[in-house]
C-alpha cells in the first residue's frame, strides 16, 4: 500500500469519526432539551392541556356532578344554543357587562401601566423602586383582601368613609347603600380594578422602557424628533414590543378572568340585580352552586373563545411581523 493511499484512508477515518462525534453530540443535545423541557411540558399538558379538553368534552353533555355525564340534545350543542338562545340573563346581563368591564378595565389599566412606567423610568434609581413596589402591590393582595378594603370604604351605612363624608358636607340626607345598588356597583367595580392593575404587565413595561437604547434617542432628535411624545411613539413603543405584547395580553386575560372583585365588594353570587355580573361569576352560579356542569364548561368555551380572540388582536398590533 503506497503513502498516498495510507493518507486517503487516514482522511476517511477522520471524516468518519468527526461525522460520528457530531451524531453523539446531536444526540446528547436532543437529550438534554427533551430532559430540559420535560418538566415544562408535563406541567402545561396537567394544567393547561387536559383542563381545556375535559371543559371543551363537558360542553357536549349534561353533567351534574353526582350522574355520569350524557351527551346532549342537537349534536351536543345544546349547551351553546341555550347560553345563545334562552339565558336571558346571559344575554341581557351578563354579557353586556363583561364587554363593558373588559373593554374599560382592559386598555384602560394597560394604558395606566404605561404611562406609569413610564413616568417612574424618568426617575432616579432608589425612589423609582419604591414607588414601583408601592404602585405593584395591590396587585398582589388578591380580589377578597381588596374587596374586604372597599367594602369598608363604600359601606351603605354611616360608617362607610364615602357616605360619612359626604353626610358631613351635606351632599346626602340618607346614607347610599352602593354596593347593593345596580347604579354604582359596577362603577366601583371599574374603580378598584384599575387601582389594582399595575400587575406584572406594568413591570414588564418598566423593565423594557429602562431597557431602549439611550443612543437611539439621542439619534432620534438628531434625525428630527422634537418632543417626547414623539420620543414615545417613534423610539420607546417600538423598541419594547415584546413587553407591550406581554402586558396586553396578561391585560386582556385579566380583565376577562375577573369576577372575584364583584362578589367580594357585595357579598353574594349572583351580584344584586346582576350588576355586577360577569362571565366568570355566571361560570361559577352554574358550575359550584347549581351544578350544572355540563353548562358551566360550555360557559367557560365561549369565554376562551372571546379571550383568543381579543388576545389574537393584541398580537397583531405589537407582534413582530417576521
């Protein structure tokens, strides 16, 4: 066998040994991502995954919790055509006041999360984080502890700091009874949903407007920006749009998963003349106090449905196009 064979066989070897090591390394990384990712995946496939299959198949049927369930009249959409068609209070009640609640609480409480970050980013360091800390907090004390607070503020006796207040300037003879009354307490329930909503939203946004580019501003009034409001919309939205996507969406989910402050502010599920009622609360009368499951999960369908697609929205105005 002569030298330049020996050196062919010797470079084959080689590329059959580096092609070897690659397939061991692709292997060892496939593992290691499967390994890395297990424990997401098994915890969103319990939590997420079968939940939202167990609701979508209970929607088809009658369940009331103590018989097996039976599949519905007209295909199984007899749930839907009810909810559609017979809810009145559905329909003339509770619907209207979610979209309300929603679309006011909604944008306006990410509207509000914005312009506070932003307003707190123009700070200095140590006072931004406690303010930051002080604005996040409601958020974190959860809608029974928040109504038990403006249930003392809004009391429809003499002790309520609303009516003292106003008895002592002479405003009202009588004390208001607000949180029974259909003509304020969905207003009150607006009310404390935006004091608490500086969310985690609000610090994702703070935390991507600290995060732009100085240089890209100074750039900016170079090329021709004269204020910053321009500054705002030109340099600051579009450079933290995954943040801005972020907290639409926890704003979107948020305000359409609410239900806890209307029932903790006054005291009962149903609301007082459905003022107050929302999907989640009407999900919640069928599902645990009449035990209409089957009903309840059809409930709950239509409410994923309408957060898709307002989430669906929010992705195509700060999505990345790409």
């Amino acid at each position: 066998m002569n030298a330049k064979s020996l050196k062919r066989k010797e470079q084959l070897s080689k590329v059959m040994s580096d092609s070897l090591d690659h397939l061991r390394r692709l292997k060892t990384d496939k593992n290691s991502t499967i390994l890395l990712l297990a424990p997401y995946v098994l915890l969103f496939t319990m939590f997420i995954i079968i939940p939202v299959v167990v609701a979508i198949t209970l929607s088809f049927t009658y369940f009331n919790v103590i018989e097996m369930p039976k599949f519905a009249e007209f295909y199984g959409f007899y749930n839907y055509i009810m909810i559609l068609t017979q809810d009145e209070v559905f329909l003339r009640y509770v619907l209207p006041n979610t979209l309300k609640y929603a679309i006011i609480t909604g944008p306006g409480g990410y509207l509000l999360s914005f312009i506070m970050a932003w307003m707190l980013s123009q700070i200095q360091a140590t006072p931004r984080k406690i303010l930051a800390l002080a604005l996040y907090t409601p958020s974190m004390l959860g809608g029974v502890f928040i109504g038990v607070i403006f249930r003392t503020i809004f009391s429809g006796d003499k002790s309520g700091y609303i009516n003292s207040i106003l008895l002592n300037m002479g405003l009202i003879s009588t004390p208001l009874d607000f949180l029974q009354s259909g003509d304020y307490l969905m207003n009150i329930m607006i009310f404390v949903t935006l004091w608490s909503s500086m969310g985690i939203g609000f610090l994702s946004m703070l935390a991507g407007i600290l995060n732009v580019n100085k240089e890209m501003y100074e750039a900016a009034y170079i090329d021709g920006i004269k204020n910053r409001l321009q500054e705002i919309f030109y340099i600051t939205i579009p450079s933290m749009k995954p943040q801005m996507l972020f907290g639409a969406v926890m704003a979107i989910v948020g305000a359409f998963n609410a239900g806890g402050i209307g029932v903790a502010l006054a005291g009962s599920n149903p609301t007082p003349q459905y003022a107050g009622q929302l999907i989640v609360n009407h999900i919640d009368d069928y599902g645990f106090i009449r035990y209409e499951m089957g009903y309840a999960a059809a409930l709950s369908v239509i409410l994923l449905a309408i957060i898709l697609l307002f989430s669906r929205v929010a992705y195509m105005l700060f999505g990345e196009k790409d």
